[in-house]
C-alpha cells in the first residue's frame, strides 16, 4: 500500500542525509534550484539514498525523470505498492 505523505516523509529524510538540510524546508515543489548542492553529483548521491532507504532501484530514464520532489515521489510510490 502507498502513502504519498509517509513517502514525502521518509524523502524529506533522505534530503537530510543527502544535503544535511532542514527536511521540513523540502516540498512536494522543491526542486534543484533550492538547494545549492543538488547538481548532478548531488543528485546521483540522492538517488543512491533514495534506493538504500526505500529498498527500490531507478532505471536511467527515472533518475532523470527526478526533477523536484513531486516527481521523486510519484517515482517511487509505484515500486513501493509492488514490494507488498
């Protein structure tokens, strides 16, 4: 079973490990042009977080698809329902 907000939660985390940050600063509209260290280095750690935390794996085509958070979690709430 998804769950947008318990997803958005445990991305807001993974922000945190990923750009020690505030995770309540990170949004559903949150996108690289908020946060300084998600450049494409930043952003392959982040997908690296993202797969260890919520147990999945991207294919290319969605870490490149991972351009704010709306769409990190519309990525991942598919392959979570899978995992049930």
């Amino acid at each position: 079973m998804s769950d947008p907000d318990h997803t958005l939660t445990k991305v807001q985390q993974v922000f945190q490990a990923a750009f020690d940050m505030n995770p309540q600063l990170v949004t559903m509209e949150t996108n690289p042009k908020d946060i300084p260290a998600w450049d494409s280095v930043g952003h392959l750690e982040l997908v690296s977080k993202l797969e260890l935390a919520f147990g999945v794996a991207f294919d290319v085509d969605e870490v490149i698809e991972m351009e704010n958070v709306r769409e990190i979690v519309r990525i991942i709430e598919p392959k979570l329902s899978k995992k049930v």
